[in-house]
C-alpha cells in the first residue's frame, strides 16, 4: 500500500476510515494490498492498469480512480501509459466513461506537475 500511494496517502486512506469503521480500513489494507496485491503472477504496474481500466469502465468512484491513477504513476506507469489504457475502455465501456477518466487523469498529471 505504501509503495502504490506513498506513505502518507496510504496512512491518510488507513485513517480516513476510522472515524467511521475502522474495520473497515483494516479490511481494505488486508484484503486488498495483503491477500491480492501480494499475489505474485503480474506486476504492481500491471495491477495499477486494470484498476484504472476498471474504475474507469465502472464509472462513479472518481475518488478511488485519481488515487489509483496516482498509483500507476507511483509504481513506473508512464502518463502515456495510463491514456491509452483509458483510451483502450473508451471502446468497451463508451466514451463518456473515458472523457471522464481523461478529465480525471490531467487533474492528477497537473498535480503532479506533468502536465
């Protein structure tokens, strides 16, 4: 979880949970990061890519999608990289989906200073 969103976002998205389950919390770092990202099989850089594919064709978790498109820049995905993946779903998922995601991903490249 560290090494996806750096370690002040990973203990800041630990802590977001508190106030309300941290059962919760503990339940997204144990399941998630633990049981499935400690798989081995596909690269952490891999994992990154679907789950942008993913939020983006789901539509409605902006929040998670800008963390973890954060995440694939964290963990060596270039920002050409996570375009194409969001251009790619445009196809499966429809282009307000992607525009979406787009939108998304130039505020997170600003913030980083990317763009």
């Amino acid at each position: 979880m560290n090494r996806i969103l750096g370690e002040d976002r990973a203990r800041a998205t630990r802590a977001s949970f508190d106030e309300i389950s941290s059962d919760f919390g503990e339940y997204v770092v144990q399941a998630g990061f633990a049981d499935v990202y400690g798989r081995e099989g596909i690269t952490l850089a891999q994992r990154q890519m679907i789950n942008v594919a993913v939020l983006t064709a789901i539509g409605g978790a902006e929040r998670q999608l800008a963390t973890h498109i954060n995440g694939a820049l964290n963990v060596g995905l270039t920002p050409t990289e996570i375009v194409e993946t969001i251009f790619h779903v445009a196809l499966y998922a429809g282009h307000p989906r992607a525009v979406s995601a787009l939108w998304i991903a130039r505020d997170v490249f600003t913030d980083a200073e990317i763009l």
